[in-house]
C-alpha cells in the first residue's frame, strides 16, 4: 500500500512571534511499517498556545520541536494498519500525532484508546481532552474555589478559559473574563455566562487595571492566568486578601524570543500584605487522574452544566491557518483541523461502555472520586 503523507514543517524558530514563515507543508511517501509498529490515519488536530512554548529553544517542560521537522499537535486518529498485538486496527485513539495526515508509532501507551459514548471525537481534544482537564485540576487542586468568590480568567473566551469559567461557576462563584475586544468582551458573557468582561486591547497596564477594580470590586479571590505579561500585571493590586493564583498560560508573552526577557514589577509586597499564593499549572503532574477528571467532565456536559464549541478547518493544508487564528484569537470555539472521518464500521471497540458510565443508574460520582 502506497500512502503519501501531507505535513506541516517546522522549518525555523520565530525571532519574535511566530509568523507564517515558520511554517511549509509538504509531502513524503510513507516507508512501510516496522514489527511492533501501528500506522494512524490522523482525524483531528488540536490547535493549542502551549505549542508556541515548544518552538522556543528553551528549558520548558514538554520536548520542543526541532527546525526541520514535522510541527507538534495532539489529534485524534483511527488505527488503519498494526503490526502490534496490543494495537487493534480500527481503534480510535488520542495523542500526539504531529501536524500531517498519518502517523507511524510503536508506543501503545502514547495513544490513549478514546470510548465515542462517553464523549464524541472531538470533545477528547477539548471539553473531555487535555483543555477540560487543565481547566479541571487548575480550579480543583490550585485555585480551589468556594461560593461567592470572584474568579478572574484572562484569555477569558479561550477553551481552556471558558471550561474553568463554567467549573467556577459551578461552585456559585461570581466570573469575570479578560478578552481581546469589546465585541468578544460581549460574546463571552452571552456565550459562557460571565457577569463581567473586560478588553486589554489598546490600553496601558494603569487603564486595564482600574478596569478591572470596577468589574472586580470586592477583589479578586482567584486569577486564572492564561497569559502572563502585562495583562497579569494589571491584576496586581486588585487582589482579596488571601488571593489564589494559578499560573496556566503565557500567551502574552509568546513574542518574546526568550521568556526570560519578560519584565515588569516585583510583586514581594502584594504577596506578602495580602497573603497571595501563586502556583504554576503543568498537566503532566496530573496523569494518572486523567480518567476521574474526563468522567466528570463528560457527566457534566451530557447533564448540560458545561457546554462547549468548536471552530474547525478543513485539510491539512490549513493546519497553519488554524494555528495562527487561534494564537490571534480569531477562533469561536476550540481550535481544530479535521483530515479525515472516522470509519467506525471497522472500530472494535463499542461505544456502550461509556454511555452506561454516564448513565443514571451508574455510580458514576463513585467512580469519580476512586479515580481522581
């Protein structure tokens, strides 16, 4: 069997903020696959600003990509050719799959087998997948949030951003979100049920930060911070007594060709007066509590209390514009690239077991808590 395998390279490291230059597609006959190997038809790419992280080169802590090869993304794809016992063909699995069309592995363990009744394809790579999950322990494990308090999310209509702003209010919490534009500032309230929202776009640090004492005017208790830089800066003084931070994202200082360049104030004394704890959010230190968090996240969403969206390009040859719509925050919803449609004719895994996990009758609450 002859394939020819489309790709997106990385072809060199951004001076500054990523352009399109970094970027080529092209294409490569695929070699055939090796004893122990599986080969994957890619379904979905996921478009995340945590990739711009693996471009720097940089200590950060997932493995960066090297000019010259194929860009990093994690996707869903079907198995279509196995020369691993543990691997069936047919199977839908998630992991990182890299920005192309195929993929050729022999780590099993890699990619994870996802169940469609439990959620469908494309929510693995959001609401359920590793955005849901970040949003999900970055609330439960850092922030912690309890009734009545006030959540500020900044990048505040992004999808891990918009999940953490529907957890929080979950727990009763007043949300407040940071967006780019006035406009997204009134889309987020409608779309994820902020009670305030507030643009950084055009104003200086003193600006965004009196604007966010009046949308915040008993204090922040919680900033969620998808973005560092400046926009964090601007929350400095308006933190509650006894404020929780957690450190998720820096896309704010994506620009940057080295993140240690970032300067701003030193925060000794808000943290000491005000009793501020800061923490930064890795997803990998929470692996082994994946499935309790997906259960949970996927109860929900069937229950209605957490809803999602997706904004999704067609082909491979549009991975790069995908990108970059999301790293602009043009995107309406979870980023993704669709290559293919999963064939779940030849899928040997039945969806059952996860519509029963979530159904009524299921101790589905037990479940969560043994493994979360």
């Amino acid at each position: 069997m002859s394939i020819n395998n489309r790709f997106v390279k990385f072809d060199k490291r951004p001076a500054g903020a990523p352009t399109p230059d970094v970027f080529s597609v092209q294409s490569q006959k695929l070699r055939a696959i090796k004893d122990g190997e599986f080969l994957m038809r890619n379904i979905y790419l996921s478009m995340d600003p945590a990739l711009v992280g693996r471009m720097r080169d940089e200590d950060n802590y997932a493995e960066k990509v090297n000019p010259g090869e194929v860009m990093h993304a994690y996707g869903v794809c079907q198995v279509v050719e196995s020369n691993n016992p543990k691997v069936k063909v047919g199977e839908v699995r998630m992991g990182r799959v890299d920005m192309q069309q195929y993929t050729i592995s022999k780590d099993d363990d890699a990619f994870k087998k996802i169940n469609q009744g439990l959620a469908k394809a494309t929510h693995f790579l959001g609401a359920v997948g590793l955005t849901g999950v970040t949003a999900y322990f970055a609330m439960r494990e850092i922030a912690q949030p309890k009734p009545g308090e006030t959540v500020l999310i900044s990048a505040g209509a992004s999808s891990v951003g918009s999940i953490a702003a529907q957890i929080a209010q979950l727990n009763n919490c007043r949300t407040v979100a940071i967006v780019s534009t006035d406009e997204k500032a009134a889309q987020v309230k409608q779309d994820w049920g902020y009670d305030a929202a507030i643009s950084y776009r055009g104003k200086s640090i003193e600006q965004l930060s009196q604007d966010i004492k009046k949308a915040c005017p008993k204090g922040v208790d919680i900033y969620f911070d998808n973005t560092s830089g400046d926009i964090s800066e601007a929350v400095m003084d308006n933190y509650s007594l006894g404020a929780r931070v957690a450190v998720v994202g820096r896309l704010a200082i994506s620009h940057l060709t080295d993140t240690r360049l970032d300067k701003g104030r030193r925060d000794s004394n808000v943290m000491l007066t005000r009793r501020v704890k800061r923490q930064g959010f890795v997803i990998l230190d929470y692996q082994k509590r994946f499935k309790g968090a997906i259960i949970q996240l996927a109860l929900w969403i069937k229950q209605g209390k957490i809803k999602s969206k997706e904004d999704i390009l067609i082909g491979i040859e549009n991975a790069p514009d995908a990108f970059f719509r999301m790293l602009d925050g043009k995107n309406n919803g979870k980023q993704l690239v669709k290559l293919a449609d999963i064939d779940n004719s030849i899928n040997p895994d039945s969806p059952l077991a996860g519509r029963m996990i979530l159904s009524k009758w299921f101790p589905s609450n037990f479940l969560i808590k043994k493994l979360s």
